[in-house]
C-alpha cells in the first residue's frame, strides 16, 4: 500500500482539477495576446475585419475538436505520435515549432503582467521576475490547484466587453456586414493583424493541450461526446469574448479616431462606457488574471508534451535528472519568456501582436501532422476523418498559409 | 540522455566481431536496393521480421519501393546487408505485394519510434533505432537502441545518421515491444522476462504506458500477474484501463483479483459498463460481485472481502487443512472460519491452532475463546475502526442478519477505506467532464 502512495505521479489530468479542458484551451486565446490582438484588430479597422474572427473561431472549433478526437482514439500526445508516424525529424521538428510557439506566447503573458504593471505604475523589472517565481513556485510544489479558481475568476473580468460592447452602441448593422462580408483592404497592416489574429485563436499549445489531456485522463470513445460538448463550448466562448472586444474598440476608439493601440492605457480606454474612471482597474486585473492562469499552465503542459518525444511520460514529482527534457523545457519557457519582456524599452504591446505571428507560422506544421494523422485510418479507424471534412482542414490549412507567406512577402518586397 | 536504468549487453551483441557488423534499421531505411551487378532495382521502405520461438527474430522480408510500388522480396533473396546498401542474389524480382502473415512484424512501421518496455531497467521507452546482425545463418534482430543520443544522431544527414552507437544498446531479449499491429506476436522470451517482474513495477509500467501499448501489454500478462498488478495501480488509472481492453478480458481480470477490489472497480465504472463486464464472468462469480457492489464502502459490507474458508464444527482438522491447501494462493487464506449445523458463526480458527491439533479431531473441540471480532453488514466504517483498535486483532468478520459469515475485514481493506479520502485531493474532478 505504501509503495502505491509513494509511486503516486502527479500528471498533468490530475493537476487541472477544476476546469475542463475545452474552457482551458478556449482562454488561451483571452489572454492578454488574444485581448490585445483582438482590441488592435478593432481600433484600426472597426468592424471591417470581423469575418477573420468568425473564421479563426471555426477553425479553433474543428481543430481543438479533431485534437480531442485524436487524442481519445489513438489515446497518444501529438508529438509522440508524430515521431511515431513521420520519424525522429518530424518529431523533432514539432516538438521544437511547440517549445518556440510557446515561448513567444509566454512572452505574451509576461509582458501582460508588465503591461498591467504599468497600468499601476508599478515597474516591469518588479513585476515579471515576480510573476515568473510566482507561477514556478505554484505549479512545481503542486499547490495550484488551490489558486487556479482565484486566476479564473480574475480572467472572467474579460466577460465585461461583452456588456461594455452593449453600452458602447455599436453599430449592429456594420458589425453584422463585417462579420458575414469579407472584405480587407490590401495592406501589410491589414494581413499583419488578420495573420495575428488567427494566431492568436488557434494557439499551437492549445492544439497539444487538447489531445495530451484527453491521453492524460485516459478518456475513451465514450467520453468523447462530453469532450466534444466542452471542447465546443469553449471554443464558442473564445470567439463570442473576442467578438464583443473588436466591437466595443470600433465603437470606442475606432469611432474616436484612436487606431494605433500603443501601450495598455489606450487598450484599457475602451471599457469606459462600462467601467467609467475604473476602466484602466479592471482591465488590468483581467490581464493579470488570464497571464497568471495560461503562464501556469503553458510551461507545464508544453513540458509534458515534449516529453512525449522519449515516450516516457514525465511526471511533475519526478527529479531534475530522471526527467531532463521536462524540466529544461519548462525552464526554458519561463526564463527565455521573462528576458525577453525585461529587455529594456521593449514595446510590450508590440510584443503581444508580434508572438501571435510566430504562433501562426508555426501552427502550419502542426497542423499538416494533424492533417495526415486524421486521414490515416490505421491510426484512427472508424474516427477517420472524411473526405469532405479533411478538404475543409485543407482550406483552412491553405488560408493560413497564404497569409504568412503573403505577410512574409509583403514585409520584405512590399 | 543519461538514465540510471540498466542496459543488458547481450550475449550476441558482444560477441566477437557482432558489433562491427550491426547495421542500423534506422539507417538502412531508404538506402538503395541493388541486384548483384550492382544495378540499382529501388529503396528500402521496411524490414520485417517473422517471430516465432526464437529469441532474436530473422528478417523474413524487405519492403522496397521499385517504380512507385511497394513490393516484397523474400528474405531469403538477401545477399549481403551493409549500413549503406542491401544486395539481392538474384536479379529477378517479383513485385509481390506484402500480405501481414501471423507474427510478422514490420520494423519501422511498428517497432521504431514505437514504444517498448526495457524489462531489466523497468521503464517505458520509444526505440530510437533497432541493430539486425548475421546471427546463426540469418540476419537477426539483436539490438534496440533507446537513447536520447541515437534519436538525435537520426537528425543528421549522411553517413553520420547511419551509424550505430552501440554503447546505449539493449538485447531484444530483455524488452517488450507492444507494437499493435493487428497480429499476434508474443515472444516467449517477452512473456517469461515480464513474469519475473513484480506486480507493483508492472503497475507503473502500465501507467506510463500509452493507450493500445497499454492493452497489448495487459493481453500479453498472466491474469494473476495482471490481477496482482491492478490492484497496485490508482482508481482512476484502472478505470481508464478496463475502458481500453475487451469486456472479456476485463472480466477475466476482475476474477482474479481480491472481490472486495473487484466490487470498488466495478463500483466506480457507470452501470452499463459494469453490467457488460459482469455478464462475462461465470454465473458464481458476478452474483457474489454483484452483491458486494450493492454495499456502501462507508459500510463494513463494502469494505469486507467475501472470500472466507467456510467449515462446520462437525469436520474435522484434516478437512479444514485439506481446504486451505486447495486455496493456498489466496494471501488472505490464514485460517478457517467455523459455523454450526444452521451456518452461524461459531469461530476462526488460525493455521496454527490446526497443525498443533490431531488430524482426526473435530473442530468442535477447538471452538474456544478467544472468538473473533463480528460485525454486520451495516456496521458503519467508523465502528470498524473503532472495533480494530479495541481488539487489537488482526481480522473482523461479517455477519449477516441470520448471524451467518458473509465476509471479513482485514487490517489493510480498512487502509484502503481510510486512504483515498486523504490522498486524492488533487485527482478528484475531471473539471467540465465529471
């Protein structure tokens, strides 16, 4: 009996006790990069560009539902059934698009908390390091799940665009023409904050999230409804959230000639109709909030998923030399993410668009594996994916595509 | 990647003149196939391997791509096997196609990059490359590479990334390989090297083992082995696994385990699952289960193992000891508990007492004080606990309301009751899907 207690491993299922992981994954874009991303996709083309919302939205509903799917039925984290399938320079090459991806959206919950800071007037070289050590602290001596709920009901602050987005008055029958019209000027501004939103949306680490957690707490094709249920759900959320924040910024800043969102304060400005004078309060109590929740869980869970790669699954109890790769991946998220906001005159806000480009770039690899995984009925069987479903993909594969490739293009030639 | 876990050299591997002629698969993966003059026929896509008794399984076949096809050439058509090229013995190749016979294996599709159980090391791995070797005649499967260092060697272009690093190698004989592949291959080998394992490392193993590895590997156990190491392993991960393998398995497993476990497994698994399992159990079996699920774990009857060694007061010694040496596997066999003529419970009686006594004498006469502690069914946990301390004994029994012996409780089933309230604090939830 004792010798069961002791060999006890605490997982990444059992360290998220509280929320499921569709909710999880879904806040990956709430968080101060998606917030941001999304108030600067607002302030510079109003209701413009709001179609590019809609479509990240549905392409973060199919993938987050085909990384559930792959995860229940082949029950093996993303990177490791990559090597399985492709080889060690596959595996190798997505696990390293992974640990870069989340490094840059480290970067972004890192200079969320400074940005915040500021708000305050509180100093960056305070309030990194302290967030750094803070969330390390929690997650390695396992008492996070005691403060989770604390970060969560700090980040539902975000839930005040959606009133805000009401009292502002928009104008419904813009937002409507933005939302089903797709129309974009052609314009490296333009593509810059289309190729970030959708990076933002459909975060990398959500994708590996999903399908590690659903291996982790060994869901079966039974459970796969209620995944999906959440999975779905989340991914609605994430979409309504970002939706009402695009509003209320055309309706505030857009409609008041602030385009350029510069530092948090003028980010901040568009929940006055709401918040009043405390405008500035609650919006950086969100982005403390939502930083603190997806800075605890993205080191952890890209430590997790990279391990994969050994096909040991590691284990957060286990020592520094039993587990190397785990632990210097998660090292190397958190410390590479802190100096990288602390380099002095750093445009924070700048930073926060920047790291969701990078997430875009690297999703495509990704989700090329994700692709070739759904159509191979060996691995997936009766669960794979058809034809028409794997063309959809493709398209939505393909647009991503496009994007980076005419930002690149535009950035060098244009 | 250093790691503390042993590695076996195999007596094949160090023999003489072997490690300079291991050939990497990893490696030899899309090198060319030639004929004898050297002509060029297509690139090598896969070895397979046949498994049968022996202990390093010969390669029985290539997968070459000639044309844009994937063809098989038999085995037996190797002429000579190096890390940069394969030369047939016969120009004429028949553009066969592959067709899995029983215990073929294919080496890249389903062992390499795989995961497999190092048995002597007690860990699970990915293989980062595998070594075949001439070997009595044929070219064997010797080696399994499953370092860090190999993995990244791959990386590498050029003849960097085909050669072998033999220092990090393990036998073939010391591992498991779970590849499903929809056959059968079982090694004996495999099987004996997992029997000598102990239920608790196996328990881990299982848990760090991936989904349908995870399965092979219970498939491929002795059920009392497998039974043994369930009930070592956590509520949660159990559940997750009996959801992974056949219903009949699963019920095959449950039978063999102690029934106060098998009834909380069942207990937590929603009821159509539980139904499903239990109607693949004999008849026995499922009703005694069936009864014990009913009871509450805050219960002494959902606590109590119904597995007694039930005797009346008119045999004698020599049957009582006739029946636990019938039951002698059971750990919890440690004496028999004696009932009267209309099945009451009179006494327990321990080992000792029986081989102290004559063959022939009646137990009546060994019905004496101390009796045993009893309890009922109903009896609340908490009286249980309170009955232990204050009798010091190492064992309650159960009775129903008759006074019959259903059950007994013993010292570590009261463990197991008080434990998982404490130390579950983190596993509780499954969030959004509970």
């Amino acid at each position: 009996m004792k010798e069961v207690l002791t060999s006890r491993k605490l997982r990444l299922g059992a360290f998220l006790a509280v929320m499921g992981p569709g909710i999880i994954a879904g806040l990956s874009d709430d968080d101060p990069a998606g917030i941001t991303t999304y108030s600067q996709l607002g302030a510079q083309f109003g209701y413009q560009l709001l179609w590019v919302l809609g479509i990240s939205t549905i392409a973060l509903i199919l993938f987050q539902d085909l990384g559930a799917r792959i995860g229940v039925v082949t029950r093996q984290g993303l990177i490791g059934l990559v090597r399985q399938k492709y080889g060690a320079r596959s595996g190798l090459l997505s696990a390293t698009a992974l640990v870069l991806a989340n490094i840059g959206t480290m970067t972004a919950e890192f200079a969320g908390i400074a940005a915040a800071g500021s708000l305050f007037g509180i100093s960056k070289y305070l309030t990194v390091p302290a967030a750094a050590i803070l969330v390390s602290f929690l997650v390695l001596r396992g008492s996070f799940a005691r403060v989770e709920k604390v970060f969560f009901i700090l980040a539902s602050v975000f839930i005040a665009y959606v009133i805000a987005g009401f009292m502002a008055k928009p104008d419904w029958s813009a937002a409507a023409e933005g939302l089903f019209v797709p129309s974009m000027p052609f314009t490296q501004e333009a593509l810059f904050i289309a190729t970030a939103t959708l990076g933002t949306t459909l975060a990398p680490w959500g994708l590996a999230f999903i399908q590690s957690y659903a291996v982790d707490k060994r869901l079966t094709k039974s459970d796969l409804k209620l995944l999906r249920v959440d999975v779905w759900t989340g991914s609605l959320l994430t979409g309504i959230i970002g939706f009402f924040v695009v509003v209320t910024c055309a309706a505030t800043l857009n409609a008041n000639g602030q385009t350029v969102i510069d530092d948090a304060s003028q980010a901040a400005a568009a929940l006055k109709p709401l918040a009043g004078e405390l405008a500035k309060e609650v919006f950086a109590i969100g982005l403390i909030g939502a930083a603190l929740l997806a800075a605890s869980i993205l080191p952890l869970s890209t430590a997790y998923a990279v391990t994969d790669l050994t096909g040991r699954p590691a284990a957060l109890d286990d020592k520094v030399e039993e587990a190397p790769l785990f632990h210097s991946t998660f090292a190397a998220i958190t410390l590479v993410a802190a100096i990288l906001v602390l380099i002095p005159g750093v445009p924070l806000i700048k930073i926060l668009v920047l790291t969701q480009i990078v997430n875009a770039v690297l999703l495509l690899p990704l989700l090329f594996y994700m692709f070739g995984i759904a159509r191979d009925s060996r691995l997936m069987g009766e669960y794979r994916a058809s034809d028409r479903m794997l063309a959809i993909y493709g398209v939505i594969i393909a647009l991503i595509f496009a994007c980076v490739s005419t930002l690149i293009w535009l950035t060098i030639f244009g | 990647m250093k790691s503390s876990a042993k590695t076996n050299q195999s007596a094949a591997l160090t023999r003489k003149g072997i490690q300079s002629s291991l050939v990497s698969v990893a490696g030899a993966i899309g090198r060319p196939v030639k004929d004898q003059d050297g002509r060029d026929l297509g690139k090598l896509v896969d070895f397979v391997v046949k498994h049968g008794g022996e202990t390093y399984p010969p390669v029985s076949g290539l997968i070459v791509k000639v044309a844009g096809r994937r063809a098989y050439i038999d085995g037996a058509r190797i002429s000579k096997l190096t890390k940069d090229e394969v030369i047939l013995s016969s120009a004429k190749v028949n553009l066969s196609e592959f067709q899995r016979r029983t215990g073929e294996q294919l080496l890249d599709g389903d062992v390499l990059d795989h995961q497999i159980v190092d048995v002597n090391g007690l860990r699970v791995v990915r293989t980062s490359d595998l070594y075949l070797a001439p070997l009595d005649k044929e070219i064997r499967l010797v080696g399994v590479d499953v370092s860090f260092r190999s993995f990244i060697r791959r990386i590498f272009p050029g003849t960097f990334g085909r050669k072998p690093g033999v220092d990090k190698v393990i036998d073939w004989a010391s591992v498991a390989s779970l590849a499903d592949n929809g056959g059968v291959v079982r090694t004996t080998a495999t099987r004996e090297a997992l029997s000598r394992l102990r239920p608790a490392d196996i328990a881990d193993i299982i848990e760090d083992l991936e989904g349908r590895e995870q399965s092979a590997l219970i498939e491929l156990l002795d059920p009392d082995l497998a039974a043994d190491a369930l009930e070592e392993m956590e509520d949660e991960d159990l559940q997750g696994l009996l959801r992974g393998i056949s219903d009949e398995r699963a019920a095959e497993l449950l039978s063999h385990m102690e029934p106060d476990e098998s009834a909380e497994v069942l207990r937590d698994l929603d009821d159509e699952h539980s139904e499903s399992i239990l109607a693949q159990m004999s008849p026995a079996m499922a009703k005694q289960l069936r009864r014990l699920v009913e009871f509450d774990e805050t219960h002494a009857g959902g606590i109590m193992t119904s597995h007694l060694l039930i005797v009346k007061e008119s045999d004698s010694v020599s049957d009582a000891l006739a029946l636990l040496v019938e039951h002698r596997e059971r750990d919890i066999s440690d004496g028999v508990t004696v009932v009267d003529a209309k099945g009451k419970l009179l006494d327990h009686i321990q080992i000792i007492e029986l081989i102290a006594a004559k063959p022939t004498q009646k137990l009546e006469t060994l019905v004496k004080a101390p009796f045993p502690t009893a309890v009922s069914i109903e009896t609340p946990l908490e009286e249980v606990i309170e009955e232990f301390s204050n009798n010091r004994g190492s064992s309650i029994i159960v009775v129903d309301e008759k006074g019959k012996p259903v059950g007994r409780i013993l010292a570590d089933d009261i463990i197991d009751a008080m434990v998982p309230a404490e130390s579950t604090g983190l596993a509780q939830g499954t969030g959004a899907l509970s």
